[in-house]
C-alpha cells in the first residue's frame, strides 16, 4: 500500500517520473547490405543481455547510408562497407574519432545458379556467350560494386562484361538478382553466399584479393550516437569476442 501510494505522489507532482524510467532504449543502425544476414546473429546475440534496447536497423548501399547521415538523417551508429565514409563523417564533425572500428574485411565471390556455368574457371567464364547479364552492386554508391568493377578491370574483363551489366541498388539486391535466375551470375559478397539462407545454394568462386582493393569495413557512433548509451553498448559488442566469432563464420576474416 505504502509503494501505490508513493507512486501516486509521483504521478501526481512528477508527471514524467515513470515514462522516463520505463521508457525503452531504442538504436538507429544504418548498416552496409552485405551485413544483412550476420546482422540478424548479430543482434541476437546482442539481445540476450540486452533485452530493452530496441534495435532499428535499415541495411543498404553504405554511400546512400553516407549522404543520408550528412543530410541529417538520425542513425545512431553507421556500419559501413567502406571505411573511407565513417572517415569523411568524422572529418565533417559528425561522427566520434574515438569509435572508429575496424570490423571486417570484405571478400567478392563470383557466384551462379547455373549448374552448367562452372565458376570454377574464375572471372574469365564471364566471357562466354551463354552468359548474357551480370549483376554487379552499382559502383557509384556501393563498396562492393566498386570492388567488382576494380576486379573486372584488374583482370581485363570490363569492356567485355559491361556491355552484359545489370546493377544493384545494393550488395543484397544483387544477390537477388542472381539467386532469382534473373542474371547467370554475378559478383557478390562471400558474406551472402556463405550465410545460413544462402549456403549450398548455386556455386561461387573467390576472387582473389590481389585483384581489388582491400574492402576495409568500420563502424562509427554518429553525432547523435554519442549521446545514446544504447550506442556505446552495441559499439562496444561489436568490439567482443563473441561479435568476432560471428563475423568470422560469415567470411569477414581480419588480418592476423
């Protein structure tokens, strides 16, 4: 009787006194689409020692995630296929210095449903005629679009592929693309293709990473992400071990 009444006084003097203790934490992620399937283990993990942080996570093309945030867009932590973007946030004054991570390498496969298309022969089997549509993630605003076309170029396939070009909206899209029938085959991450959803579904082929650039992944809390410690929290799960573990079994190899 003693506990109502106290809480009556509260309500009745401080309006807000429960609605700020009871209210949920919530976090705005803006992750890279190659993330979409780890991200799903990942905030799982994450839940199960934080049950009332509420996560909204948006995944797609990092450099769209990238010219949101600079239009003000509220993410609280921004996962990016490209550590170049956190990079110009924090430039710009609007993302922490200090939480910059490192958080994965990237890794591009090429990848195909058709049992008669052996991928095995790497990028070259692009050159034949039974192949006519490849799906890349579009170079402008994606990571790993820019990494398909850096590995095209590298191995003197793009003037004969490009014709050939369907792009993605993003990384994920891509794979649609592909996984549908709707191209022979594509460059995709090896994030996708090893995931739960995906694994033992059509065949892939490493490229290796001699030709492209390092995809070098990084976290960042953004401007409005300092101020949530439901921010700080994630950022500092991703930095675990057990984050680790996660990200390993999707491809996401550091260097040693």
């Amino acid at each position: 009787m003693k506990k109502i009444f106290c809480n009556i006084i509260l309500l009745l003097f401080f309006p807000g006194a429960f609605a700020n203790a009871q209210k949920p934490e919530t976090l705005a992620i803006a992750a890279a689409a190659d993330l979409v399937y780890c991200l799903d283990e990942l905030n799982a993990a994450f839940h199960q020692t934080h049950k009332k942080i509420t996560l909204k996570v948006s995944t797609g093309a990092s450099g769209i995630f990238f010219a949101q945030i600079q239009n003000g867009a509220p993410f609280d932590i921004f996962l990016s296929a490209d550590m170049n973007y956190p990079q110009e946030l924090i430039k710009a004054g609007l993302a922490d210095s200090s939480s910059l991570t490192l958080y994965a390498i990237g890794h591009i496969v090429l990848w195909s449903m058709r049992p008669d298309i052996d991928v095995a022969r790497g990028l070259e089997i692009l050159r034949d005629q039974k192949i006519d549509k490849v799906a890349i993630a579009n170079p402008a605003h994606a990571p790993y679009g820019r990494a398909a076309k850096a590995a095209l170029e590298h191995f003197k396939l793009w003037e004969t592929v490009q014709p050939k070009l369907v792009l993605g909206e993003n990384i994920a899209q891509t794979a649609q693309f592909i996984q549908t029938g709707n191209v022979e085959a594509g460059i995709v991450a090896l994030s996708l293709v090893v995931s739960p959803k995906l694994k033992n579904t059509g065949k892939y082929y490493e490229i290796p990473e001699a030709g492209f650039p390092r995809l070098e992944q990084g976290a960042v809390l953004t401007k409005s992400g300092v101020k949530n410690p439901a921010a700080r929290r994630y950022l500092e799960f991703l930095r675990s071990d057990q984050a680790r573990a996660v990200f390993n079994r999707y491809g996401f190899r550091l260097p040693r």
